[in-house]
C-alpha cells in the first residue's frame, strides 16, 4: 500500500473510518478529529453532531442494560467489579438523587469506568429522561472542548510550521498530551466517584 493509495482511502471514506473508531474510543478521537476539521477533511459541526449521537446512544444502551437487567448475571459482575455491596448501593442511591447533577458528570468523566457506572445508574432505577437531560449538558460540554481543541491546536501549527514533518511530530505530540491529561483529568474524576 502507497501513501497516495492509504490517503485516497481516508478522504474518501473519512465518514465510515470515523464512526467506528468513535465508539471505541470517543474522546482521543473527537480532538483528532477536530485536528482533521482544521485541515479540511471533516466540518466541524457534522463531528459534534456524530459524537453528540454516539454519546447518548451508548450511554441510553448503557442505563436500559441496567434497567432491564437488574438481576441478570452480568449486571451482577458489573456491580461486584464495582465493588458496591447492598448498603453502598444504598448510599450511591442517596448521593444520585441528593446530587444528580454532580453525580452524573463525575460519572460520565471518569475514563474507563464511565459503562459500568451508568448500568448501575440503571440498576438503582435513575429515570432516563432525568438522567439523559443532565448527560447531555456533559456530552456538550466535553466535545465541545475536545473539538475546538483540536481545530485550534491544529489550524495554530499550520499558520506557524512550514515543515510538513514538523507539523505532525506536533500533532502527534499534541494528541498525546491531550489524551494523558484527559486520562489524568478522568482519573481524578474516579477517585473522586469512589470517595465514600
């Protein structure tokens, strides 16, 4: 395979290379995605819309899995790997209706374990339309930032490098510093989440 021949294949197919690599990895992917806005492969607007969508749909999977599956096998795994006994349970319980709001973007924002907190959402019984109303003010504000991000981050480089290879050493660099500090960020969001 030839530069020109892998090039080809992502201009003309960006859209269908895109959305699978969304839902496996949404946030490194939204701020290389907005670098790839910047340079003219994808608009900006039709990149939050995807992302936008790919988020609610999974996070809506994510819950109903919870509802509907309060005593299936798995659901039970996902609350054991949790380690959430019936009293903390209890206590989650307590929190997410004392602190909704609070409670839901520390979920959503902690990276990795985001899936298995929101089926125990589902698991307590949090309504979907109290739950998704509250997601999606997160969902916006996390693409937003992750898109501009990278269209910024980008579209600074090209107006300052002359040096093709220049400009992807730091692109890649800055893809880098942007998903250890999201992971960072997350991090800190979990800890935060197990707090008791």
């Amino acid at each position: 395979m030839t530069p020109g021949f892998i090039t080809h294949l992502l201009v003309e197919y960006r859209y269908w290379i895109l959305i699978p690599l969304a839902f496996l990895e949404g946030p490194v992917v939204a701020f290389a995605a907005g670098v790839l806005a910047s340079l003219g492969y994808f608009r900006l607007y039709e990149l939050f819309v995807l992302f936008i969508a790919r988020d609610l749909i999974m996070d809506s999977a994510y819950l109903m899995a919870g509802h509907l599956g309060r005593q299936s096998y798995a659901v039970r795994k996902v609350i054991a790997w949790l380690r959430l006994q019936p009293t903390e349970l209890d206590l989650l319980r307590a929190r997410l209706h004392k602190h909704p709001f609070r409670s839901i973007v520390v979920a959503k924002l902690s990276y990795g374990i985001a899936s298995t907190v929101i089926v125990s959402f589902g698991v307590l019984g949090l309504q979907y339309t109290r739950f998704i109303t509250r997601a999606v003010c997160v969902t916006v504000l996390q693409y937003s930032i992750l898109l501009m991000l990278g269209y910024y981050y980008s579209a600074s480089l090209s107006s300052g490098v002359t040096d093709v290879l220049k400009i992807v050493e730091y692109l890649m660099a800055g893809v880098v510093v942007v998903a250890v500090s999201y992971y960072v960020f997350t991090r800190i969001m979990r800890s935060r989440f197990f707090d008791r």
